[in-house]
C-alpha cells in the first residue's frame, strides 16, 4: 500500500508543470521574428520586441533577441468566452438585472482560464449567461496572473448584456391558478422577450425624464442610452437579429438615447447585414459550426459569413466561446474565417484590435505597440494557417508557454 502510495506521488509530481523558475519570474525579454504583424495592416519584417516590467518598451526592425520565432502577434482578444458558472453566474428571480456584475460570480481558480492562455488568448470578456433578458454587467479581464478575479480586471462592467431570441424564455411557464415557482411568468415567447427589453428601457427613460427617483437598475439602463457602456444582445436568428437593431431604432426614435449595439452570436447576421449597418452595430460571431448551425435556434452559419460582413463595413470580432477542443479555439476560427474569404488582416483585426476597440480596451491590448501591455503571441508559421501554431505566449511580460521548449 505505501509503496504504491509513493509511486503515484512521485508520479503525480513528474507530471506536474513546473513552477518557480527564474525564467517563470522574469519579464525583460527580446524576442526576433522574421514577421511581427503588430496591427492589422502593420507589418515589420526582420524585427524584434522588447518587453520590460510588463509592457512593450521597443518595436523595430533589426535586432536579436532571447528568443527567435517565425511570427509576433498580439495576444488574442476574445469578446465572448463565456467561462461562468452556468446558472450561478445570473439571478434568475427576475428577467431584468442590469445591476447584476458578472466579476462576482466567477471562479479564479477554473482550469479553463489557463486552457484560453495557452492557445494565445490573453484577454477575454466575460458576460452573463443568457437565461435572463437583461443579464447584467459583463468584465474584461485577463485570462491569467493572480488567482484573484479583480487583480486580473481590465474593465469593469465593461458592458450590459443580455438576449433575444428563445434563450431568456426557456424554463418560464404560463400561470394557471397559483404559481409554482418564480419560473410561473412571462416571457414565454419570442414576443414576451422584445416586450420585457422595451418595457424596462421604457420605464427607465420615461422616469428620468419625469423627473421619478431611480433606483440602481434604472440608472444602469440609462447608462446605455447615453452611450456610457455598449450593450452587448445575445441574437443568433436573422428574426432576433433584426428585433435588437429595430429596439435600438426605436430608442434613437423616441429620442430615449442612442445605444452602442454589439450583437453578440450573430451566427445569421450574414443573411439582413443591412440592419446592423444602419444602426452601426458591430458583431461578434460565435464558433464556426462543423455541420453548418449552433445556437439554441440551430441557426445557420455560412462559410462566407465573416468576409460578407467585413464587405458591408460591418466592425467584426470572433470568438470560440471558451472552446475547449484545440480545433475550435479562437486562432483557428480566424482560419476558418479566412477560408471563407475573409483577408488576413481583417481576420488578424478580428481577433485582436476590433474586440479590443468593442470592449474599450485597445490602448492597453489588441496591439503592439511601445507602452501597452506585453501579451504576445509567437507563432512557427504563418499565424492562424493550418500548418503553423502559437507556440510560445506572454502575459504581461511574463513567458506562459516557452518556445524553446519546442521539441
């Protein structure tokens, strides 16, 4: 028994990742490539980076380098991780909950954080799951650093999300005679959620103007309507896609505010582009589907999807939504975008800068440039070709996942 007490022991501590190396502590370093894509459209051939104390302190060609790879990339941006804890991450008491934060539901210490740092992505914001029609305030953090959720903020309520479509209804009943429980309530339809959004947005600005004392909630919404924070629908139909731009026209129509709309899942936004330019929303698409449709509407994504609306002038962000299998991680849906048409440069935007800019965080990432953060991403090929891989990445300076220990 105790022998094979301590052979699993030492087997177990074999198998562990080391810590607490120099190299784990240092954050000076100066990296070569023979390409460093430090913005879309911006590249430096036979260059190098330096990093120091956690920012990019030079950007220029020439120069060697602690370590040399093929290909520099700001680290990966993703818009739309949705690692939650499912149904603790909402307050399902209500339908509407725009003063519900996110940041105080989520798990420091889940391995799925360092699952997105490892494949590249080292900024991500994180929203509500989508079972209520306002879910709350979303946060911008990074994907590692200290085991403590405020410490790794990058942006606090960063935006109000929420949903459209069938999701915010599912599990809601109709009342005959007493209620059962808080789930004997509408919406119960597709209709019931377009009510609830413009019923919340309503009352809100209606009370305002009258001069009507507000509470928390309502002053979240208003926060919206004045432009203060972008509001994030979650809508994969064509249907729900064309509602959340026909509510935001309507806002602008009664003169309530104009809102900063980002549909979020927008897996059928290629098929009415139109109403998203009008309105000037931006997209993020969710992963692409294997067998074509996702979501809980089972919409329909085309391959072409990201290059029709990069065509139409469509600001554009994709995301793997916390992906665990490296098939469907955030780098290779920017392959699978370009596969489908969409350049290089707008798929590099569209995992970097673009989501960045969506989340109110590019001066800090989303690019490479002297005095932002040092998230890098170091790459053997051609980034997001199916021959080539992240094979090293930074955090802040510091070296997550070493190159040179490339067999």
């Amino acid at each position: 028994m105790i022998p094979t007490l301590l052979l699993t022991l030492a087997t177990a501590a074999n198998l562990a990742p080391v810590t607490g190396t120099q190299d784990d502590e240092r954050t000076r370093w100066s990296i070569h490539a023979e390409k460093i894509y430090a913005a879309p459209g911006e590249l430096i051939e036979n260059g190098s980076v330096r990093v120091d104390a956690g920012k990019i302190t030079r950007l220029g060609s020439g120069g060697g380098g602690d370590i040399s790879v093929y290909a520099i990339t700001a680290g990966l941006v993703d818009a739309s991780v949705r690692i939650h804890e499912d149904r603790l991450s909402v307050e399902e008491s209500s339908e509407i909950q725009p003063a519900l934060r996110v940041a105080d539901t989520l798990d420091p210490f889940s391995h799925l954080w360092q699952r997105q740092l490892r494949s590249g992505v080292t900024t991500v914001m994180v929203s509500p799951l989508d079972r209520n029609v306002v879910g709350g305030l979303s946060v911008v953090l990074k994907t590692g650093g200290p085991e403590n959720i405020a410490a790794r903020t990058v942006a606090v309520d960063a935006a109000l999300c929420g949903a459209i479509g069938s999701s915010p209804s599912r599990g809601n009943h109709a009342v005959y005679g007493l209620p059962t429980d808080f789930f004997s309530r509408r919406p119960t339809t597709r209709m019931g959620v377009e009510w609830e959004w413009r019923r919340a947005f309503y009352d809100a600005a209606l009370a305002q103007r009258h001069g009507a004392e507000l509470d928390e909630d309502a002053r979240g919404l208003l926060q919206v309507l004045a432009g203060v924070r972008p509001l994030f629908i979650q809508a994969w139909a064509t249907q729900d896609i064309r509602t959340a731009a026909f509510f935001v026209e309507e806002m602008a129509r009664e003169d309530f505010g104009q809102i900063r709309l980002i549909v979020d899942a927008a897996a059928e936004a290629w098929k009415e582009p139109a109403f998203l330019v009008r309105t000037g929303a931006g997209v993020v698409l969710p992963p692409f589907p294997h067998n074509g449709r996702s979501g809980p509407d089972r919409a329909f994504t085309a391959w072409s999807s990201a290059a029709q609306l990069h065509a139409a002038g469509i600001p554009l962000a994709l995301s793997s939504h916390g992906a665990q299998s490296p098939a469907d991680r955030l780098d290779r849906q920017a392959g699978y975008a370009m596969r489908g048409g969409l350049p290089f440069d707008a798929a590099l935007a569209a995992v970097t800068l673009t989501p960045a800019r969506m989340l109110g965080v590019d001066e800090s990432v989303g690019s490479i440039a002297v005095g932002k953060d040092a998230d890098l991403v170091l790459w053997n090929g051609e980034p997001f070709a199916a021959t080539s891989r992240a094979v090293g990445v930074l955090l802040e300076g510091r070296l997550i996942v070493d190159p040179r220990e490339e067999n």
